[in-house]
C-alpha cells in the first residue's frame, strides 16, 4: 500500500485531513485485498498548539507521503559557538538550543574574562596585591538559599572598607559529586592584609570554609569554572557566577566579550551593545540598532536557532508544498 498526503497533512497534520489510503498490489486469494498498512505515528506538535509557521515547519512529507524530520543528528557541542550546537540536516540548517551548555558556557567565559581584567587592571595600576581563593562549602546538600553567597560576599566587603580598602573579587558556583553547590571566590587583597576564616567569625554558617593563596588568579579560578558535573543540575533560580570591583571600562569590555559573536562583529566595545526588548542590540553611544540574524522556532520540543534568510526559504517552500533542498 502506499499513502498520497494532502499539502495541509504535508505540513504535519496540522488541522488537515489523515492521509488518504489508495490499494496497490495483487489481491488476495478470494478476492480480497491486501491489508492497508497503517500510516506512522503522528507526529507531536508544537507547544503552544495549532498551525501557523511553527507548526508548518514540524515535518515536511516527501514522495512517499511520510514525514521528514528537519534534523537527522546533533554534532559534538564543541563544534558550535555559547548555546548553539550544530546538528547536520535534512534539507535545512538549524541549530538546536542547549539551555544547560548555554549557561555553563557564559559563566566560565564570564569567571575567566572578570579574572583576566581583574588582574590586568591592578598590574598597570601598580597595586601590590595577592590572590586569596576562598571555598564556602555547605554541610547539608539542601542547605542552599540564594542570598546566602551575597550575604557572606557583603561581609568582606564591610571587613576590607573598615580599613580602607575596596574589595574586589570574582566567584562561582560549583556542583560536588554529592550534588551539593559549593562557591569558589577569589579575592584580591592588598600586601599585608589577610581575612579570617568565614565560618570562625559567622559570615558562612552553613558548613565549613578553607582560604589558600594562589599563584596565578586566573588559571586558580578557570579550572574550577571549566568543570562541568553533568550528573547534577544548578539548583533552580541560582547564580552560578559573579564579579565586583571591576572598573568601568573593564566591566564593559567584560559585558562586550559576553555578547554573540556577531554582536561583537557589529559593535565596538567603546559602543557598548545592549539587548533591545523583541531582539536584537543597539549601540550605547549612537542607538544604531542591528536585529538579529537568527530565529528561534520550535521543532519537536525542542528550540531551534536559524538564520533568517534559512528560515524564510524553509517557509516558503513549506508553504508550495515542497521539501527544501538539500545543503
């Protein structure tokens, strides 16, 4: 048996009619046909229901009337830039959105960028300084409260201010093997001033603390901001990194370093892109607005980026009733 789709089941079923069966082959002894053989599984649609584009860019059938995913497989997450990872295609490019690696991959550009500048900034000022790493560990692995890193954090910034001095530091959170988070904050200190443990003078009373002196900032922070425990998830609301005492123009070449590369294609550092509600950036300094060139859809659950010029082609191809053409 075969199955001759209508445009709309075509386009995923998306409120048409089912396939419309049509016999073929040699009948059976007696006279009777051969059994129809029942059409696939249909395929689930969007979140959010109905038609529209989302739902028209679900599958598209090909010659033989079944539904082709838009996706084949989904490449190393190493070949593709913060949240984009690659996956090679049936007929389109698309980009599948990885929440997770997304967000591990801006905190450990995030720590290591706030780090390289921390330093860079008191090396040309010429401060006398020495890297502090300090460890906040909980006892309990439910013990967790999202104030409670900003609470021990408003602390030494009290304890340096009452002798002069303005705290500056870079942190992140860090999963154990148990599940528990745990922060790592470095401090750079002054020539001769040292701080005293957390959990002895009650900044941190959820478990215990270790302070130790490390050689080189950088490299200290980013080996524990390249650790990826992909057994545990970030507890729900958390912030997994964070900076202060950076100066201006480093807290913007920082922000800038964060964009997607194509922001940073587009805009200067001095210009300072920033995110405009509905997509896209405008320049801080002229309000030259450049929209994105990508799109996000959804396709079987799942977010999916492509450039817009893919996306406009898909649809209109979609909407003739044909498959896009292979890359």
């Amino acid at each position: 048996a075969r199955f001759e789709a209508s445009p709309a089941s075509a386009l995923g079923w998306g409120g048409g009619p089912r396939p419309t069966p049509v016999l073929g082959g040699k009948p059976r002894a007696g006279g009777a046909p051969e059994r129809v053989q029942r059409p696939a599984a249909r395929p689930r649609r969007p979140l959010g229901g109905g038609g529209g584009p989302t739902a028209a860019l679900q599958f598209c059938g090909n010659h033989a009337g079944q539904g082709m995913p838009m996706t084949d497989s989904i490449a190393s997450p190493s070949a593709a830039g913060a949240g984009l990872v690659h996956s090679s295609t049936s007929g389109t490019r698309g980009y599948p959105l990885d929440s997770k690696l997304s967000r591990f991959r801006r905190m450990r550009h995030g720590v290591i960028t706030g780090a390289r500048l921390m330093s860079e900034m008191l090396s040309q000022g010429g401060y006398r300084y020495r890297p502090a790493m300090v460890t906040l560990t909980y006892a309990d692995v439910r013990g967790w409260e999202p104030w409670h890193v900003s609470e021990t954090l408003r602390h030494f910034r009290q304890f340096a201010k009452r002798r002069g001095y303005q705290l500056r530091y870079v942190w992140v959170m860090e999963l154990q093997q148990r599940g528990a988070p745990h922060y790592h904050v470095l401090l750079w200190l002054p020539r001769g001033l040292t701080f005293p443990k957390p959990d002895k003078r009650r900044w941190w009373v959820h478990g215990c603390t270790k302070i130790e002196w490390a050689r080189n900032a950088v490299g200290y922070l980013a080996k524990y901001a390249s650790k990826d425990n992909q057994d545990h998830v970030f507890p729900k609301g958390a912030r997994i990194h964070g900076f202060g005492g950076l100066g201006k123009s480093q807290a913007r070449e920082r922000r800038w370093w964060l964009r997607p590369k194509w922001v940073r294609d587009r805009f200067t550092i001095e210009e300072d892109p920033r995110i405009v509600p509905g997509g896209g950036y405008a320049s801080g300094t002229t309000g030259e607005f450049a929209p994105s060139p990508y799109k996000v859809i959804r396709y079987n659950g799942v977010l999916v980026a492509m450039k817009v010029e893919d996306y406009e082609q898909l649809t209109a191809d979609r909407s003739d009733g044909r498959c896009p053409s292979n890359p």
